[in-house]
C-alpha cells in the first residue's frame, strides 16, 4: 500500500512539474507572439540585436543616416530630435536602452522610468519605413563588460563630475558603443544636458570617430519647465511650481549686464532653496567651450559664450537645465 503510494505521488509530481513547464512555456510563446504583433503594426523597423541594426546600415546606399539614442520614457523633446534628424537625413535610427553604467546610484536606476510600449507608439508618429528603432538588453549592449576609462580633463571636473562620479565615464561607454553599431552620420543631442554634449564632443574627438554631433534646443513644457523623463516622477505639488527653475533662469539672465557674478549665484540659490521641497545642488556659470567656471567678470572674455547651469533635487527628483547669458 505505502509503495503504491509512493508510486503515485510520484507520477503526480512528475504530471505537475510536466504541465507547470509546459504551460509556462505555452504562456511564454503567447506572449511572445502577442508582442510581435504589437510590434508589426509599426511602419519603422524595430531591432533588438545588434546584427540587425549593422545589417540595416549595410543595406543603406544613399543619403546620410542619423541617429538619436535615448533612456526611453520618451516625450516631446525626444521627438524633437527625431524631427530634427527626419529633416536632415534620410535614415533614421532611434535607441532606447537605460544604461546601467552611467548610473552612480542604484536606486536611481531603479527609479528610471520605463515605457517601451509608450514609447513605440510615440516614435511611430514620426518615423517612416525607412526608419528603426533599437531596443537592445543590456547583455546584448554588453556581453562583457566595459572597462574602458574615459578622461576628459576639466570638462569632467566640474557640475555633474564630482556630484555624479563616474556618470561621464558610462555615458561615454554607452554612447561610444552605440556609435560603432549604428555608425550614423550625424548623431542628435537636447542640450538640456549640457555638460554630457560637450563630453560626448569631445568623446568622438579621442576616438575619432566620423560622425556629426548635433546639439539640438530645450524643449520645455508650457509653464518653462525643461521637457525630462524624470519629470514624471516628480509630486504633484512639486510639479505646480517647477516652472520656477526656468523664472529663475531667466531672471539670472537679466541680472547678467549689471549683477556681480556672486550676487546671480547667490540670488538663484536663495530662490530655488525657497520653494517647498526644492534644494539647489549646484548652479554654475561656465563658458561653453571648457565649462570653467565664471568666479568674476573682469575674466569673462569677448566672444566666448557663458551658460548658467543648475543641478536641483525637487524632493527625490533630481532636475537639471541651464541657460545661456550675455553680459553685454
């Protein structure tokens, strides 16, 4: 009896273990398959392996390709670039992939927001049959890992380098990666990040690589606020008065003719610190070619151009944007 038994529960696990695998591996190829259609209802062509995408650009004969790589959870200013390179080019390749390298914080990264589906169809508005969108894993983007030390000089030491470290390093690692896949002719940046444009700048100058880097306008929401994938996290409350950070800017900008450089600092800081919530990290003004910081105007030089650049936390929220000013 106890044999039989045994016997029987053993042929009942060997059943469960048989129709569990089995039917998750059902339920995995439906999945599989309802995705697949979701996606064949684009007209773009959509890759996740990087052969794909190398054997896109051996297929294209005529006309230049540009490229605009993003972290996903993609507004309007993300499309903005996209419309900017549809206007100069005639391919257009779109990534969305989060770096896990250039996060210093773990729980930044885990935070990140993530909306490919929303994303696709946001891309489709825009892209043609001519046109692709990349969305590799991060074992695809690296399948061993990335060691390479990049060093930028000064460019690295100020604003977003020492509050962020080793941040440049994976945007340089990420990007230099997805240029050698993609090889594109010209390559869209928002200038909302301004510090990583002039890294990624001076990235292509090291390696050399033949490709035109195209920093692009900030596009902001109605009330100034700069357009960021973050912003979506951000409390309602501390929404209602972000528009602020662009006032701020803006009144930073006309004090620039007549205001000493530490009475625009200090003015900025005060202002943002006092709204519920807000903590200035940094503001800065830097010219654009170095990013040395302005600690006086007797050495402001003619002709260079000077940014004010700052870094904020909007309770867990952190938010950058920057401005130019002209002091004559």
């Amino acid at each position: 009896m106890q044999t039989n038994t045994a016997v029987l529960l053993r042929t009942a696990v060997i059943f469960l273990m048989f129709t569990s695998f089995f039917g998750c591996l059902l339920l995995k190829i439906i999945a599989v398959g309802l995705y697949s259609e979701f996606l064949m209802r684009y007209k773009m062509k959509i890759f996740t392996k990087t052969r794909e995408v190398k054997e896109f650009k051996a297929a294209v004969t005529a006309g230049p390709l540009g490229f605009v790589p993003t972290m996903g959870a993609l507004h309007n200013g993300h499309l903005s670039l996209v419309k900017e390179a549809k206007k100069r080019c005639r391919y257009v390749g779109v990534s969305i992939f989060v770096n896990p390298t250039q996060f210093n914080d773990p729980s930044d990264l885990e935070r990140y927001p993530r909306t490919p589906d929303d994303d696709i169809r946001l891309l489709s508005s825009v892209l043609e049959e001519n046109d692709f969108v990349f969305m590799p894993s991060v074992s695809e983007m690296y399948p061993t890992p990335d060691n390479r030390v990049f060093h930028f000089g000064n460019i690295e030491k100020v604003m977003e380098g020492p509050n962020r470290p080793g941040h440049f390093n994976g945007v340089a690692q990420v990007v230099s990666t997805l240029l050698n896949i993609v090889k594109p002719d010209m390559a869209f940046f928002g200038l909302k990040d301004f510090q990583q444009v002039a890294v990624i700048k001076d990235m292509v100058r090291q390696l050399k690589l033949n490709v035109e880097i195209v920093p692009c306008p900030i596009i902001r929401e109605a009330d100034g606020l700069a357009m960021s994938s973050r912003n979506r996290l951000l409390l309602p409350e501390h929404r209602k008065v972000a528009g602020e950070i662009y006032k701020t800017l803006v009144h930073a900008s006309a004090m620039a003719p007549y205001s000493e450089i530490t009475d625009i600092k200090k003015y900025v800081t005060e202002h943002i610190d006092s709204l519920g919530g807000f903590k200035t990290e940094y503001f800065e003004i830097v010219d654009s070619e170095s990013l040395t910081p302005l600690m006086h105007k007797k050495d402001i030089v003619k002709d260079k151009k000077y940014f004010g650049c700052i870094a904020l936390h909007a309770g867990a929220v952190r938010l950058i944007d920057n401005i130019e000013l002209k002091f004559s």
